[in-house]
C-alpha cells in the first residue's frame, strides 16, 4: 500500500531533514506529532490561564470576605458604643454622632459611617451636605424589623461592601439605623507576588511538551514509513467512515470467496465472529442463510434483493470492485428492512383505522332507529377490526326510556355479524342477562373496556354458558374486547368484538379503538333513543288528535291516507265535516316543522276549524278568521316571551316561529308560535253538484273527471295563516258532476328534497290518469305507490273524494208569499211530501217546525222566501228570507203571549241553526228519521201545552 502514496523522504542518511524543515513539520497542524503538540500546547496554555483565573478569583473572594467582616465589625461597634443609643434620642443626634462616625471612619478606614433615623433621614455623613436628606433605597426598611443586612454592589469605585445595623430601644423599637460600607481590596496586588512563579512553571511545562512533540514526530515517521502525513489522516477518515459511520453493513468479499472487511454494521446484521475478516473465512463458513450464501459467493450483481437473516429481512446490494480500480472482488452492502416494515404496517393499520372511524361517522347514526343504529355498529366494525361482533341494548332504550344499568336489567341483542345468524348463540331479538363476573357484566358495571386476550385460558366468560361458550370456542373464536356503549353519562347496552384465530389477538391497543368506535355509535343510539321517546309522545298526541273516524254522510264518498316523515310526526292534518244541509267541508292543512310542536299546533287549527265550521262559515271567511287567529296566537305568544325572566329585546321583538323538531319548542324554550301554517278549505254541496274551495298558501286541488281525466282547477293563493295582514281571501266555484273525484293533498306528496313541485305535480297527474277511474281507496293507493319517496322527509297528507248528488227525487221547495194565509197550503204541501217519501211519523213535529218557522219568515223576513225539504240521512226543513236579522232562543215569561216557537223548535228538532247566505239567512232543522215517535217527542197538542205547567188554564 506503501507505493500509492506520495513519500515525504526515502529514509536514506543524505535525505536527512534540517533544523528548519523539523521545526515546520512539528507545529504543522497536518501532522500527527504538530496535532499533539498544539493540544499539548493549548492545554499547557488552558491550565496556565485557569490558574491565574483561580488566584485572582481567590483574591477577589478573600477581599470580599475581609471586607463584609471590616463592614459588620464596624457597624455593630458603632452602633452599640456607649452614647449611641443616647445620641440617637438627644435633640440634635448630628452634633453628636457626626463628629464621632467621622472620627471612627478615619480610625477604622472604612469609606463611610451613616447613621440615620427609621424614616431614612440621615443625621451623619462623610459630605456634610448630604446631611438631613433621605437615604436612596428600600432596603433599609427590612432593618427596621431588628435584622442586621449586608449588601455587596458594585459601583463607580469598584466592589462595595456596605452592613446596615439597627439601634434598639430598651423596649425593642428601633431608635435608629447605623450603615458602614468598605470598598473591597484590589486582587491585583496579591495576584503580581505570585505570577513570576505561575510563569515560570508554565515555560517550564511548554519546554517539556515541545520535547516529547518532536520525540512523536520521529517515531511516527519511522512507523509510517515516510507516509505523507495529510495522505494517512485522509486514508484513515474515509476508512472510518466507511466501516463505522455509515448505518449499512459492509463487506468486502475477494474473488476467491474469502471475507477481506466487514464493518460494525455487517457484523450486528449477519452476526459475524470478530476475527471473520481478520481470518478471511470463506463465506460459506460464515452460517449464513443458504440463499444469502449462494449470493455472497457467487458474486452476482444483485439490487435491493429481500434475504433472511436470522429474524431481520436484509435488502441486499452487490456489485463488482475491478471496474472502480481496486482487486478483484464483490463489495456488498446490507440494510436492515424490518424494523421499517414493521413501522410500514404499523401506519398502516393506523391508518386503515383512521379510515375506519371516519367511514362510522359516515356510516352510524344514518337513521333515527335504534336497531338499525346498533346494525350499523356491527357492519362497520366487520370485517375491518373483529370478524364477530354482537350488540345488546338494555329494554328501555328500545321504548325510548333513560335506562338505569343494573346487572339484573334485561337486554336485547339487537345485532349479529360475523357469523350466520341461526348459528349464533343468541338471536338477534333474545332477551338475556349477563351473568356476574362474565366480561360483558364487567364491563357494564364498571363502564369500562373489558379485554380478555385468549379464551381459552379465561373460565369467566363461560359463566354465562357452559355449553354455548364451548361452541364459540369450537369456531375458532380466541379473543374478545366488551365495551359498554355509554351516552352522556348514561349505559345503553354493550358492544361484542371477538377475532378468531385466522386473525391477531386483541392486544391493549385494541381497547382505545374500540371505546372511540362504539362511543361513536353510542351517541347515535342515544340521539335515536331520544327520537324514540319524542316521536312516540308525537305520535300518541298526533292520533288523538287526528279524525279517529270519518263522520257519516251522503254527500261524498271519502279515503284517506297520512304518513308520517322519516324524521317524525309533522304537522300535515285532514278533516270530512258534515255541514247543515247535506253539505260537507274537506279540510287539508300543514304546519312546519315536525315532532310535538308542529302535532300541538295541528291540534289547535283543527278545532279552530271545527269551531269555524259550527258557524256555517263561506271558505274565505273562515279562512280569514282563522289567519287573524294565528295572528293574534303569534302576537300573544311574542309578548310573552318578551316579558318572561331573562328575555332579551331582540327576544321580544322577533316574530316567533316554528319549534325544534327534536323537542317541540325553540332552543330558549320560550316562543313556539304557529307561522308557517296552511290551510285549504272547501265545501261542497250534493244538491247543486258544486264546490266552492279557498286556500291560503296550500296547493290546490286535483279533479278526476267521470271519464277519467285530469285537470287542475284554478283556485287563487292567499298567504299562509298567519301572514295575511288582512289581504282578502278569494274562492273558486267549482261544478262537479256526479262521481268526480276531488283530490286534496298537502305539498310533501309532491315536493321532495330530490324533486320540485313542477315534477311532483306532473307525476301526480300521471299517477292519477293510471288510476283515476278507481275508488277512492284505490286512488290513495295508486298516488302513493308513484310518488311515495323511498325516504319521505316531510309529511304526507293525501283526501280523495268522489262525489254524490242528492236526487231530485229528494229534495222539495217551494216559494212563499208574505202573505200568513199561505203558510197552511204550503204547511200541506210539505205533508203530503212527507208522506210520499214514507215519513209519516214525523209528520206532525215537522209540521209544527214548519209552521213556526214559516210564520216568523212572514212576520220578520223579506222576500223572496223559500221553504226546502231534503230526504238524505235525516229530514232537513230549511226556510230562507231576505234579511240577516238572526233569531235567538230566549224562554218566554208567564206574562208573554208569544216567543215560545222557537223554543219548541229547538226542543223537537234534533239540530237547527242559521246559516247566512249573500242575499239573506237560512234557518234550518234536522230531524231523526228513525221509525216511530222521536225520543221526547210530542204525541198530541195536549202534550207539547203540558211542557209548561205555569201555562194559565184556558
């Protein structure tokens, strides 16, 4: 190796170097002697330097401690002479103790003596004129406490020592405080009788490491053979580098199979003796794997290749030396893979976990169902994190209670995946209890994950059953994590993981993971419990407020349909009622929102309605009077939440609305108004086959004709209840013939989050035209099974009617003057009316309804009067003038001779009531048809005089 690098000398006696050449070559840094010398050098210097360092350190310390000792001696001293403490209190101290501070300063050498008083005015001085001012500082007040305080500080004049000593009182009040302060020694001084020797010690020191420098250098030489040494430092460098640096092993394999060199990094990885490249063993003696060893040795080019090694996987690099100048040969190089795929599979599963509960958040809680939630739990978690899981809730979660977890509460599994269900233990719908002590009654006792890593060595879980637990076992199944699900605070049920032995075994780990997963779903669970609870309660309020029956009449034939939305009972309500007549009103309105404020509100217009009705209101009247009712339920309800306890003005003023879904009322649980709402009201009448329907911010209807097309009739759109501001309701008369099917619906049937109401209308038409021709009952079905949308997110409220006329055959009128002698030939015309349609029985209390009735239209009435008689369910007698004057139902004194009539008519008629129409009133009765004598009834003359017993005989 000698002759590839350059020769500073031959070693021959005429190449001897001179003095000169010597000297360079010893403080040379690059050679190895010149480095020794220049540390020998610099620690010669560095240990000089810090013994001059230490000594005047020491100087300095001595200094400092004489003078805090010549500072404290001196204030206790004059602090304590006799006639100090007789100065201090005297009436002038500074005559006294001036000129003796200045005395003892100049005995004493000190710089200064201060006395002063405890408020920091000073009564000596060294400047006289300082004399009387305040001493600058706080620090004489800790003094003032009976402390004696010393204080280095440095300043203009060097390092100051300065003790501050209180003169007490007999009684232990401090009468005044005495300060010495003494400038501290020069350590120069101490530090120049002893540098002459420090000096001389460190010459002496250099002397001897120059010596030995060039004694190294010469013997360096002679072992190197003249190596240059810059060409040695550099070979060695790159040579430690390589074989100690670097984090790969490294062989070097000769052309014959023989180990030339191998690093720290090639030994740890293939375990190598020590003495295997010293030695150069042949690689097949070197135990390596036989796939590694073919390699080695045969010295083929390899890139990157995977070989074992023992436990390691070594990624293995060779390639030929002679093309880069040196001898035959392989270099190899090894890199240890496992420890990065072993971290690799970690990130891994971190982050196929990761992904995991992102796809739960995705997943879980899609809908408002307990079960489906828990379903939800069980297919996310398998395969991906357990190959079985099971789920259990307790019972009142299923109800929509608040359960309390005892160990005796019973639990339904509400999920199984994994495995089939008919093999499981359990079915999904089983009741059962856990056993005590069992992993799943742990768990939810101490709400904590439970992990048993290997079942077959645990007997706790197979408390629960001896024979089933052995059947899981004889599947493979090895590991399980129990988790209870918990919701604010609250346990619901528990959650199951279990692996069998085709997979790892649940490891610590695996618990955080799975109490993150299933509180995920316990939340869930619990926002579907909560759901439970309140659509429950929506739903028993809803139904009772709903029509539990259609009423009985003639006048339409009449289905219907409601479903509630996915996300709860809404809003959305129908109603038939019978009108004085035979007509009858159909009623479809919506109310936004869902749960049980929106049910609460449908409630309220429903017997708004109904009371609405009772008064035989047109359309659009009842309409406006129910919009001004919302209006002023709205105002009613904004002022009391304006002046409930903690109300804001914006709380006062703002217009209230609708409720939360989820709770029925506002998040401040203050304004549940009722705007939004929609109404369309219609009333037909069989006689006249027409249909006078008004709406206020509803859809209209539908009408299916007899021969089974469809139209939309126009009828014209007010704003919704509640918003009006008095804006006048308008109608449309609509004619219908006989079997027409009127339609009414309210908006969640045709419009969808996935569609608008132009599509929703337009398959509604076509849905009708498929269907049109079928009962109502059929209709309702047709309409839903088009348009019904796979998840409703509103409510849906659906009235089909097909309509009747009330025969000719059955209905009678006549006209009457306003004359009292035509009431008897029109009283017999209606008798033998009567008795043509076989009513007989009630002919003589309809002829005394009629009588009255007709009379008080002569008497009080205007033209033109007309009297109709209609044969439908009951007998209806209806007499219409011209006026609007209303009667009332009063009870006639002893003393009056008439204004019993109307009392009797009242008492014989089973209803009666007035009704106003745009040209007068109608005053109509209702009588019972059943056969024979209506209940109460009067038989004779004799019996209706014998109702009034204060009646004077005649």
């Amino acid at each position: 190796m000698r002759e590839n690098f350059r020769r500073g000398g031959d070693g021959s006696q005429g190449s001897s170097p001179s003095v000169g050449g010597r000297l360079r070559a010893l403080v040379t840094a690059h050679s190895v002697a010149g480095q020794v010398f220049v540390v020998q050098l610099a620690l010669v210097l560095l240990l000089s330097v810090a013994a001059v360092v230490a000594l005047v350190f020491q100087a300095q310390s001595s200094m400092r401690d004489e003078a805090r000792q010549r500072s404290l001696v001196g204030a206790e001293s004059f602090a304590h002479a006799p006639g100090t403490l007789a100065a201090m209190k005297s009436a002038d101290p500074s005559a006294v103790l001036q000129p003796q501070a200045e005395a003892a300063r100049k005995a004493t050498g000190v710089d200064y003596i201060v006395a002063f008083r405890p408020d920091g005015v000073r009564w000596t001085h060294p400047d006289p004129r300082l004399i009387g001012k305040r001493v600058v500082g706080p620090g004489f007040r800790e003094a003032l406490k009976g402390r004696t305080l010393t204080d280095t500080f440095t300043s203009s004049l060097g390092t100051s020592v300065a003790t501050m000593v209180p003169v007490e009182d007999k009684d232990g009040s401090v009468v005044g405080l005495v300060s010495v302060g003494i400038r501290a020694g020069r350590a120069n001084q101490r530090v120049a009788h002893q540098l002459p020797l420090l000096l001389g010690s460190a010459a002496g020191a250099l002397l001897l490491v120059s010596g030995g420098a060039v004694l190294v250098n010469r013997r360096l030489r002679r072992q190197t053979h003249g190596l240059d040494p810059a060409e040695m430092r550099r070979m060695y460098d790159h040579h430690d580098a390589v074989l100690h640096a670097v984090r790969e092993g490294v062989l070097i394999i000769a052309s014959d199979g023989r180990l030339v060199l191998a690093n720290d990094e090639a030994r740890r990885l293939l375990d190598l003796p020590e003495d295997a490249d010293q030695e150069r063993w042949p690689v097949a003696e070197l135990g390596l794997e036989p796939r590694l060893g073919a390699l080695l040795a045969s010295g083929r080019e390899a890139t990157d290749e995977v070989y074992l090694a023992g436990d390691r996987l070594l990624a293995v690099n060779v390639r030929p030396t002679a093309p880069f100048g040196g001898p035959a040969g392989s270099a190899v190089t090894l890199r240890d893979t496992t420890e990065l795929r072993v971290l690799a599979g970690r990130a891994e599963v971190a982050q196929e976990r990761l992904k995991l509960i992102y796809d739960a958040g995705l997943r879980i809680g899609t809908t408002l169902d307990v079960g489906r939630t828990a379903a939800e739990l069980a297919d996310v978690a398998v395969p991906r994190f357990a190959d079985v899981v099971t789920v259990e809730l307790l019972e009142p979660v299923l109800r929509g209670d608040e359960p309390q977890a005892a160990l005796t509460t019973e639990l339904r599994r509400m999920a199984v995946r994994g495995v089939p269900e008919g093999s499981a233990i359990y079915r999904v719908g089983d009741v059962l209890r856990f056993v005590p002590g069992t992993p799943m009654a742990t768990s939810l006792e101490s709400r904590r994950a439970v992990l048993v890593p290997d079942l077959r060595r645990s007997g706790e879980w197979r408390r629960q059953d001896l024979e089933a637990t052995q059947r899981v076992l004889d599947a493979r199944i090895c590991s399980l994590i129990s988790v209870p699900l918990l919701a604010r605070g609250v346990v619901l049920g528990v959650a199951s993981f279990w692996r069998s032995d085709r997979s790892d075994d649940f490891e610590d780990d695996d618990l955080t993971f799975a109490e993150e997963l299933t509180a995920r779903a316990a939340i869930s669970i619990d926002n579907a419990r909560r759901y439970t609870r309140e659509h429950t309660t929506a739903v028993t309020l809803q139904r009772s407020l709903l029509p539990q029956a259609l009423p009985e009449q003639s006048a339409l034939e009449v289905a219907h349909r409601y479903l509630p939305a996915q996300a709860g009972v809404g809003g959305d309500w129908f109603d038939v009622i019978p009108l004085p007549g035979t007509r009858v009103a159909l009623v479809v309105g919506d109310v936004v929102g869902h749960g049980l404020h929106a049910a609460a509100t449908m409630g309220r217009l429903r017997t708004a309605v109904h009371n609405f009705s009772a008064l035989d209101l047109p359309p659009d009247e009842l309409l406006n009077h129910l919009d001004e009712l919302v209006s002023h339920i709205d105002t009613d309800e904004a002022r009391a939440a304006g002046r409930r306890p903690g109300a804001t003005d914006g709380d006062a003023v703002a217009w209230p609305g609708i409720g939360s879904d989820a709770e029925g009322g506002r998040p401040d649980g203050g304004r549940t108004g009722i705007t939004g709402a929609t109404c369309l009201y219609a009333i037909y009448d069989p006689v006249a086959g027409r249909a006078t329907v008004a709406r206020a911010g509803h859809p209209g209807p539908a009408l299916v004709h007899p021969d089974g097309s469809v139209t939309f009739p126009e009828v014209p759109v007010s704003p919704p209840l509640g918003l009006g501001a008095s804006v006048p309701v308008e109608t449309a008369e609509l004619t219908l013939a006989e079997g027409s099917r009127l339609v009414l619906y309210t908006d969640g049937l045709v419009e969808d989050r996935d569609r608008d109401i132009d599509t929703g209308l337009a398959m509604l038409h076509r849905a009708l035209e498929s269907g049109g021709r079928r009962d109502p009952d059929g209709i309702c079905a047709a309409v839903l099974d088009a348009m019904l949308p796979e998840h409703p997110s509103d409510d849906i409220a659906l009235l089909v009617a097909r309509t009747q006329l009330l025969g000719r055959s059955r209905v009678a009128e006549w006209d009457v003057p306003s004359d009292p002698a035509a009431v008897a030939p029109v009283r017999a015309a209606c008798m033998r009316q009567l008795e043509s349609w076989g009513l007989e029985a009630i002919e003589f209390t309809t002829e005394l309804i009629l009588s009255e009735l007709i009379t008080n239209a002569i008497r009080y009435g205007a033209q033109p009067i007309r009297v109709r008689l209609l044969h439908d369910r009951a007998l209806i007698c209806e007499v219409s003038d011209g006026t609007s004057a209303s009667p009332h139902l009063r009870r006639a004194a002893t003393t009056d001779e008439g204004g019993r009539g109307l009392f009797l008519v009242a008492q014989f008629a089973q209803r009666w009531g007035t009704r106003y129409t745009p040209g007068g009133k109608v005053i109509w009765t209702e009588q019972s048809l059943d056969d024979g004598q209506q209940e109460g009834g009067p038989d004779s003359a004799e019996d209706i005089l014998d109702q009034w017993d204060d009646v004077p005989a005649l």
